[in-house]
C-alpha cells in the first residue's frame, strides 16, 4: 500500500504563519503539525512503507525536513506539482485532483491510502485499514459527523451503509457525514481513478477553478465501486484556520503525556523564575519565563523568552521574545518580538517587531 500527502498548497486561510514555512510546519503542543501527523500513521503502518510527498509551496524546506526526521521509518518518495500561475509572487495550484494524478506511475496498481496534511485524528489510521480488509468494498472514505456538514465534502449511504452519494459543501446537505482528511482506494479501483483524473486534468480551469477530488469520486460511486466509511469517534482536528488551530492545541495538549507535570526541572535549573504555570503547558527547550503566568492551554516552542506576561489558550512559535503581554487565545509566529501590549486574540507572524522600547533583535 502506497501513502499520499498532498502537500503543496500555500495555506492562505493560514496567513502570515504560512508566509515563511508551509502551514504543515506549523508548532503545536511540542511539535509541526505534519509530526503529529505521521506519528499517527507509525503506529498503523509498518516500518518502511512507502510514502509519497506532492510538494509544492516551500518543497525545498518540506522535502529536507521530512529526509532529516522521518527517512528512518518510511521510504519517502517526493513529486513536485508545478503552479498554475501566482498572484503577488504567490502561488496557486490546479487541485487536489491533479495533485493525485501526479502519483500514476508509483501507485495507479496498488492500494492508495491519501490523508491531508491539515486533519489530524485524535485516533490513529488502525481502524480504517481494519475496515477495509473486513468488508467487501473497494475502498473506505474517512468521515466525522458534525454539525455543520454545509462547510465540507458530505457522504449519503444508502440502506446498507455503502456510500450512495458525495457532495462538496452542498447548500442542503443530506447527512452530517463530512469527509475528514482520509481516502483509501483499493487497487481494484485504483486504475479506473487514474483515468478519470486524466480526463478532468483537460478540462481547462479559469476563475480560480480547481480540479478537484470529490467528483471522480462520485462517477466511481455512480460507475458501481463500492465504497464504505469509516466513523472516526474522536476529534479530527482540522488546522486549516488560525481558530481552529487554537481549539486543536487545547484538545493535543490534554492528549500529550508531559514529562514533568510540575515543571520541577525547570525552576530547578532557573528557566521559569518567579512564576506560576497552570497545566497544561508544554514549554520547548531553553526556553525561560520570569514574573509571569502562564496557561492553562498554552504551547511555547523552542528558545523563547517571556517575561511579566499573562498568558492562556494561546500558541508561541520557536524563538519569540514577550515582554508585559497580556492575552489570551492569541498565535505568535516564530522570531517574533512583542512588548506592552494588552489584547486578546492576537494573530501575528513569524518576524514581527512591536515594541516601544530597545529590547534585544534578532
């Protein structure tokens, strides 16, 4: 079974996290969001399982990154999806359907199993795969009910589970059963994919179109494959919006087992001085934090400094200094310098500088 990741999208929803790094490497609760992502998939495929990346936006920085932390378990493979155009030196892609198509040769013959890079389960992949070698199908759809099924791909099964119908974000939706980042075509289907992407691949786009997945998959239902579900009962953390990166930190944060509770260690060695931390937080290494208060639900990256802050349910990229913050459900980039400041809600990317005095650049 081959594994892919469409990857290659700017994540503009995700602007200006997403100006310098692809929105997959976004930190939360300790570790980039394609991390935790894989992570997942380790503990339902085997060591050495193929696994292909379609990059894109920021290949070079994707395709090093994944060879220097995740070459030891899976044999990476990487396709670049070129742009259709830019806008402002910005890119933009033809869809997640092209994406797909560009795997043909790797995995037009095998089993395919694709996942998103901004949906993370709570719950790993097992029960999925479990699905499908059970059932007499040819492939499994992963979806989540919700409550506002209007905003994404939404399944209809007919009377004996199997998927009658898929509709991307239909007006009158017919269930609540939304798509939720995964698909997994059995290669008894998978040659009849290809060359339904191929024919829509000629279609031309205009109007900021895209060639999409939801579709194909669709005249394959309607062509007589039989699909199922799998209902994940968990979250699926979907960080394609700064809001709902806030409400998935909290919810990885109360997952994440910390290592010292207490932060014993760290007051121990002086890196939290004068302080009160309120669990859950995960504080990154060299990381120092003096006269101030800190959680719940808050994740500092790496080589940050915060001093006489106020600070809760909020995300702290790598390297940031604060100094006399207060606020809440708030996202700081990476490098980022912030002084006198008392506001709940701030958005600010990586390498911002406001403050009023000559704290220390970078």
């Amino acid at each position: 079974m081959w594994l892919i990741c469409p990857i290659a999208g700017v994540g503009k929803r995700l602007q200006p996290f997403t100006y310098s790094k692809p929105k997959a490497f976004i930190k939360i609760a300790g570790k980039r969001l394609i991390d935790h992502i894989l992570i997942k998939l380790k503990s339902s495929f085997p060591k050495g399982t193929n696994i292909c990346f379609i990059v894109g936006y920021k290949k070079r920085q994707i395709t090093e990154y994944l060879k220097k932390n995740h070459s030891d378990y899976f044999n990476l493979h990487f396709i670049e999806q070129k742009p259709l155009g830019y806008e402002a030196d910005t890119p933009y892609f033809s869809g997640l359907g092209d994406a797909i198509l560009l795997t043909k040769s790797l995995t037009e013959n095998d089993d395919c199993f694709i996942f998103l890079s901004d949906r993370l389960p709570l719950e790993d992949y097992s029960q999925i795969l479990l699905n499908f070698h059970q059932d007499i199908c040819d492939g499994v759809i992963n979806v989540k009910q919700v409550e506002n099924p209007q905003f994404y791909g939404v399944i209809e099964l007919d009377e004996n589970g199997t998927v009658k119908s898929i509709v991307e974000k239909p007006k009158n939706p017919k269930s609540n059963y939304a798509v939720s980042g995964a698909y997994l075509f059995g290669m008894n289907m998978t040659p009849r994919l290809f060359e339904l992407l191929e024919k829509q691949n000629k279609i031309p786009l205009e109007n900021g179109q895209e060639h999409a997945i939801t579709p194909i998959i669709q005249q394959l239902i309607e062509e007589g494959f039989k699909l199922k579900i799998n209902e994940m009962k968990k979250e699926i953390l979907d960080f394609g919006r700064p809001e709902s990166l806030i409400a998935g930190n909290r919810l990885l944060l109360a997952e994440v087992k910390i290592q010292d509770p207490t932060y014993e260690k760290l007051y121990q060695s002086g890196n939290i001085v004068d302080s009160k931390i309120v669990p859950p937080v995960l504080i990154g290494e060299n990381t120092k934090i003096i006269d101030s208060v800190i959680g719940p639900n808050v994740s500092i990256g790496d080589n940050v400094v915060l001093e006489k802050c106020i600070l809760s349910e909020s995300v702290i990229g790598d390297g940031a200094n604060l100094k006399k913050i207060i606020s809440s459900v708030s996202i700081v980039g990476d490098y980022t310098i912030l002084e006198d400041l008392i506001k709940k809600s701030i958005t600010i990317g990586d390498s911002s500088y406001i403050t009023t005095s000559n704290m220390k650049s970078f």
